[in-house]
C-alpha cells in the first residue's frame, strides 16, 4: 500500500505539472518550508523542494508564467516553450515522490510520468489556442484562473486521498488521449490560416493528389479556380469533418453551370466531394479575423457546409455565388 501511494503521488504531481509545472512546484514548496504538510519518509526526496533557492526560482517563474498566461497568443508561445520543460519537470517531481529505486525503474518512471505530463500539457496547450480564436480577451484571464484552481485543488486532494486522485488523473489522461487528436487539427488548421494570411507563397495550383482526386471524379476536368479552405461545421457531405486543410475547386461542367468540389485530406487519404447544385442554396458570408467565414445550406437544413478561406484571398464569396449561380438563392452578409 505504501508504494501505491508513491505511485498515485508520483502520477498526480506529473499529470498537475503539465497545467503548471511552476504552481505545483512553489506551493507544494511552500506547503514543505511551513510544515502545512508533514513528509512521511517515504517522500524525504520531496523536502528539496521547500528549499530558499527552489522556492526563489519557482515563485519567479510562477509570477512571470501568471501574467503571460493570461494575455492571448503570449500564452501560447509560452506553452510552446514549455512543451520540452513541463514534461522534464513532470518527470523529476514524480521520481522525488517515488524516491530511490533501481536505475531501470527509474527510466521506467521518468518515461511513464514525462508522457503523462506532455499529454496534460498537449491539452492545456490546444485549448489555448482554441482559446485564443475568441474576439475578447477575457476568455484568456477565466481559462488560465480555472487551470490555477484546478491545480491547487488537485494538491489539496493528493494530500487527501493519493489514491483517489490518481484515479481522477488517470480519467483525465484517456480524456487527453481522445481529445488531442481533434484539438490539435483545429489547432493545425488555426496555424495553417495564419501561415496562409501572411505568406507570400499563393499555392494556387492543387497538388498532384489533388489532381488525382478530383479526376477520379471527373474524367478530364476544367478546372476555372480553386482556392485554399478550412472546414468549419457540416452536415451532408461524406467524409468531411471540421477542421481539415484542402481546397475549394471550382469546376466547369458540361453546361453553363459550374460544379465545386471540396478536397481535403483525412488520415493520410487525400479525398474529393461535390458540393450539391441541384437544389435551391443559400450562401452566406461572415468576414473574421483569421479569413472569410462561408456557409452554403438549403432551407431543409438537409445540408451545410461552412468553410474558412485566408483573407488574403479576398471576397471568395463572389466567386462561390457566380459557380453556384443556378443553385444559390441568396447572398446574405452576417
């Protein structure tokens, strides 16, 4: 029972370090140097921490960490700073918790517990950037104030109940392990805008994958311009999720109107899907901050399609609305 104990501290002080490695450190520091807690000797590795120079240097990391992680985009570099110090620091807790084992085990350990860290980090770090798509700031301040509380509140629970903790830490891991995947393809897509809004780099050409997509659809395509999107929310097109790189194309079909296809890339397969033209849509257009914000939908709510286009590209909207002209019943500007 002893070493399970050392073990569920170990994990809670790596999964707690991934959120703010510098929190951890100071308060549990503190908690130490004023005897709030009393270290069973299992855990005497962990007295180092309520040392002078230790809690020097965690406080000032803390109180720079406090104000860049409350201003947006700060934050995010700040985490991408941090992507190689939380989970070495993760890491040294959990083998101070744990104390002196075999030199195995303790790679064994420095491993399991670096991983969790980076997992927790992974998270914190992708919320903040999704974080940071919001208009107004505020969201930054409230976010970055629950991660404190939620960490000085974990601590507290540790020295409760070790046992319980690691149990809530290791739900909170599974929960990293299915949401990063979706997070950080939004969070490639929202860096992928960026790039886009400020390269020189046009890339109005598809890729040769694209090309080879877009003819399996058709036979010897006429391809009148095609432009750089990220998907937004759907509903009706196969194998579209949001948040995917690809392009809008705009294809000349075999009468007067045109045909538009969407191709994108999902788990490494590069894919292409028509957009409908045979029924009545309605298209509209919202300007944003990272590009212009298009949303094609039927009256049925049947079908809709929302994509993301750099700005840079300028008024895509217009060319959308003349390829779908005998399909799209109006323009609307949010």
């Amino acid at each position: 029972m002893e070493t399970l104990d050392q073990l569920a501290v170990g994990l809670g002080f790596a999964t707690l370090a991934g959120i703010n490695l510098y929190l951890v450190t100071f308060v549990t520091g503190l908690a130490i140097r004023f005897h709030w807690v009393m270290l069973d000797e299992r855990f005497a590795d962990l007295q180092v921490l309520g040392n002078t120079p230790v809690l020097a240097v965690a406080g000032v990391c803390l109180l720079a960490e406090t104000f860049a992680d409350k201003v947006p985009w700060v934050d995010t570099f700040w985490d991408a700073v941090h992507t190689v110090i939380r989970p070495v620091g993760g890491g040294l807790l959990a083998l101070s918790a744990i104390g002196t084992t075999q030199p195995e085990y303790d790679v064994i350990i420095a491993l399991v517990a670096g991983g969790a860290t980076l997992m927790s980090h992974g998270l914190k770090a992708g919320t903040r950037v999704v974080v940071n798509g919001a208009p107004e700031p505020v969201s930054n301040f409230v976010v970055s104030t629950a991660e404190d509380m939620a960490v000085i509140g974990g601590l507290a629970l540790m020295k409760a109940d070790p046992k319980l903790f690691a149990g809530l830490c290791v739900v909170f891991l599974l929960l990293c392990f299915i949401l990063l995947p979706k997070i950080f393809r939004r969070v490639h897509a929202c860096g992928w805008l960026l790039w886009k809004n400020f390269s020189r780099d046009s890339g109005d050409g598809l890729s040769p994958a694209q090309h080879s997509a877009l003819i399996a659809q058709l036979a010897d395509p006429q391809v009148l311009w095609s432009v750089p999107v990220v998907t937004g929310r759907g509903r009706g097109l196969a194998s579209v999720r949001s948040w995917l790189v690809g392009r809008l194309v705009a294809v000349q079909g075999p009468s007067s109107r045109s045909r538009m296809f969407f191709i994108g890339k999902s788990w490494g397969r590069t894919f292409c899907t028509e957009l409908p033209s045979d029924r009545p849509l309605v298209l509209r257009h919202e300007p944003g901050w990272l590009g212009e914000k298009l949303t094609l939908c039927d009256p049925a709510g049947t079908f809709s399609a929302e994509f993301c286009v750099p700005g840079r590209e300028g008024m895509v909207h217009r060319r959308v609305a003349a390829a779908l002209s005998g399909s799209v019943q109006g323009l609307l500007s949010a």
